[in-house]
C-alpha cells in the first residue's frame, strides 16, 4: 500500500501540476505570434504576464526556503520566469510609446518589492518564520496572478469578443489549479493550496463566458451572412430589372425605327401606285382611240 501514500500522491499531483503548468506557460504563444504578425500589442494587456513573472519569482523564493517539498515547485516556476520574461521583451519591443512606459515602470515596482521582500525577510525574521511571512506573501501574489485575468473578463463583457481570452488558457489554469490545489493539501501547504481555489473558480467563470460570447459570435456570424445572402439577391434582382427595363428600351428604339422607316417607305409606294394608275389609265385612253 506504499504506492498510495500521501507523499507519492503528492508527487504525483506535483508532477502533473508540471506538465500542465508547463503548457499554462506555453499558452500565450498564439498570442505573441498573432503580436509578432501584426506588429502592434493592439488590445492585449501586459499586466498578467508581470504579475505571473513576480509570483513566479515569489514561489521560487519560498520553495528554496522550505527544507523539503520545494523541488517541483522550483523547477516549473525557473521555467515560468524564463517563459515570463520572453514574453515582457516581445511586448515591450511592440508596445505604443505610453503602454510601453507603463509596462516599465510595472516591471520597476515589482523588482523593487521582490528585493524588498527578500531583504526584509532574511534580516528581521529566522527559520519558520521567515517562511511563514514569504509564504502568506506568495498567497497573496497567487490569487492576483488568477485576479489579473478580470481586466480580460471586462474586456470581453465590453466588447462581447472571446478574441482576447482563448479557451485553451482558461482550460489549463482550471486544470493547473485542480493539480496544485490537491498538492498543497497533501503536502499540508495551505500557502499553495488556498490561492488555486480561486484559480480553479476564476478558470470556471472564463470558460462559462467564452462558451456564452462564443455562441453569440457564432450567431452574429451567421446573422451577417444571412444579410450578405439577402444583399446579394437584392444585387441581383436589381440588375435583372436593370436588364429587363434596357431591353424594353432597346425594343421601343427599334420599333421607332420601324415606325420611321415605314413612314417613308409607304409614300413611295403610294407615290410609284399612282404613278403606275396613271401610266394605265393612258394606256386605256390609247387603247380606246386605237
């Protein structure tokens, strides 16, 4: 019965927080490629990607101060301010000049408090304690890295477009938060444990909103091309009136022409007939005196 012991379970949450949490990581790439293609940041905000870099951060700090049970949180979260940071440098390569100060100064802050924190921290508090400070901190950072996407739900809400909130990211940080959330509670870390409730709630509620907008696009879509449709037919029947009413007009010009024609053809014929009663009746006078 070894093989189901808390710590394996544990591991095994761990190991598959990893994975997922590799590919929550991953996630953006559709994002920054569609950055890179149009050349602009457009709609999307660099906010979750700072404060999901300083939580990373954050989280790295306190699994090296945890005495076991941090392995698994170091590794993903080295990753994720790799990945974090990738992300950062192509937005502010392509951010307006006003969004790309604030990102700065965004990234500023954060470096300012993390080494406030780390200072504080190994000066004024030892052992358990320390620990127990960094890891209330990182609780709090954890929630806001699930708490930045509600800019994105308003802007979806605003805008009624799931453009900016692909289904895949909601889909992994629900999944993400359901795997750390049983780890933190096996390896009792409530610190872990507690802000992936929020997560696995805030992940529910981004795909409940991408399936309702989703199906609105679909129907505006459909509406749209019903219109095209009807637009076309109406094009269409206007030119055939078009059509219909130049015909008639080409009809009614050569039927005038007709007219004209017979107009001058029937004097003549009048003209040669007399001429020809004429030429007969002397005929007869000739005839009748011969």
């Amino acid at each position: 019965m070894g093989g189901f012991s808390s710590h394996n379970l544990a591991f095994a949450f761990g190991l598959l927080g990893n994975v997922i949490s590799f590919f929550v990581f991953l996630s953006p790439l559709p994002t920054f490629y569609k950055i890179y293609k149009k050349k602009s940041t457009e709609g999307f905000q660099s906010v979750p990607y700072v404060v999901a870099l300083f939580s990373a951060m954050l989280l790295m700090y306190y699994a090296f101060l945890k005495d076991s049970d941090g392995i698994l949180i170091i590794t993903i979260n080295s990753f994720g301010c790799l990945v974090e940071t990738v992300y950062i440098v192509v937005y502010l390569f392509y951010a307006p000049k006003m969004t790309k100060v604030y990102t700065i100064k965004l990234l500023s802050l954060m470096t300012v408090g993390f080494s406030l924190i780390v200072i504080l921290t190994q000066f004024l508090a030892k052992g358990p304690t320390c620990l127990q400070i960094v890891g209330w901190i990182c609780l709090v950072f954890s929630v806001s890295v699930f708490v930045a996407p509600l800019c994105i739900l308003k802007q979806v809400i605003r805008t009624q477009s799931i453009e900016y909130m692909p289904f895949s990211l909601s889909l992994s940080l629900t999944l993400n938060a359901v795997m750390w959330f049983f780890y933190g509670l096996l390896i009792k870390d409530f610190n872990v444990a507690i802000p992936n409730v929020l997560g696995f709630i805030f992940g529910i509620i981004q795909m409940v909103l991408y399936g309702i907008y989703k199906r609105k696009g679909t129907k505006k879509l459909a509406l749209v091309l019903e219109g095209q449709k009807i637009m076309a037919t109406i094009d269409a029947h206007q030119m055939l009136e078009k059509q219909v009413i130049a015909d008639q007009v080409i009809d009614v010009a050569m039927l005038s022409e007709m007219v004209a024609v017979c107009q001058e053809t029937v004097p003549l014929a009048l003209c040669a007939a007399n001429e020809l009663d004429d030429h007969t009746a002397a005929e007869l006078v000739l005839a009748k005196a011969n």
